[in-house]
C-alpha cells in the first residue's frame, strides 16, 4: 500500500478527534518544525531549553493542555503569525538572544539551526499551512520536500521525516 493510499484509509477510517497515542503536542505547528530542527545532532533536553526560552521570550505556550488530541484551530498560533514575529530578526539575533542556541545545521556549510527554522516555517507557510490540520497536504508532496531539503543542511530530509511523524 503507498503512503497516499495509507494516509486516505486513516483519515476516512479513524476517529483522529479522539484520544491518540501520543501524550502530548505542541501548541501550533511551528514548534514542530522548531523541534525538527533543533533535535538532530544534539540532546533533546537543549531542544526543550530552545524552544522554551522562544516561547518565553514571545510569551507564548508551548505544550497543549489536551493530552493526546492536537489541538483545535482556535488554540492555535498559526505559521504566519510566528513566521511574522522573526522574518525581521537578524538570524544571529534570533540564535543568541531569543533562542539563545548557535547550533549549525551542519559542521561543514550548514546554517544557524535559528536560520533554518526560519527558513522552513517560510516554505511551509508558502504551502498554505498554518495549522495541524493543514500539515496532511504536505505528505508525498515532492515539491514541498525539495524546497526543505535545499536548506543547507537539511539535504538528507531527517528533520522533514521528523517534522512529519
């Protein structure tokens, strides 16, 4: 079975407003692709460190308080609206006083990780995705996956298998 036609028997045959497996969830999808980044080569607890002094930062929620469902729309913070908060910062800015982590995405030629997030939330934006519930259009989109995969140091798509799992 390809993934398309996976994707369309779960969504016509599982009760996805109900309980999940997963504990918890991010708020919005930005934290997503913030923790997508941020989580390869390095330990998850200076994700947590990151992605909260961010939200600090912007007095922003991180977690959903709903566990094991993703959150409605109306809880969300959308892409553009995170998206609009950095564009203007300078990357350097953003990874040392915001994010206050000047992780690369890569040792030879990668990016500031701040700089990729940056990056990603542009392109998925570009796609028309503000909210979990738009994320299942990004599946199998080849598209969507090479632009990711331009970000220096995104070529070999963890994070954007990351992102999407």
């Amino acid at each position: 079975m390809d993934n398309k036609k996976f994707l369309k028997y779960c969504i016509d045959n599982l009760e996805l407003d109900e309980a999940d497996q997963f504990e918890d969830y991010f708020s919005s999808v930005p934290f997503c692709v913030m923790n997508s980044i941020f989580s390869i080569n390095t330990k998850y607890e200076a994700v947590l460190n990151a992605l909260n002094r961010f939200c600090k930062h912007f007095d922003l929620t991180l977690a959903h308080n709903v566990h094991g469902q993703i959150p409605p729309i109306e809880m969300q913070k959308f892409v553009s609206e995170i998206y609009n908060l950095i564009k203007d910062i300078d990357v350097n800015s953003l990874a040392a006083d915001i994010f206050k982590n000047r992780q690369r995405t890569s040792t030879t030629n990668g990016i500031l990780k701040a700089d990729a997030c940056v990056r990603f939330l542009k392109i998925i934006k570009g796609f028309g995705v503000e909210y979990y519930q738009d994320v299942p259009r990004l599946i199998d989109n080849e598209t969507f996956e090479d632009c990711i995969k331009r970000i220096p140091g995104q070529s070999s798509g963890t994070s954007l298998k990351y992102f999407l799992c």
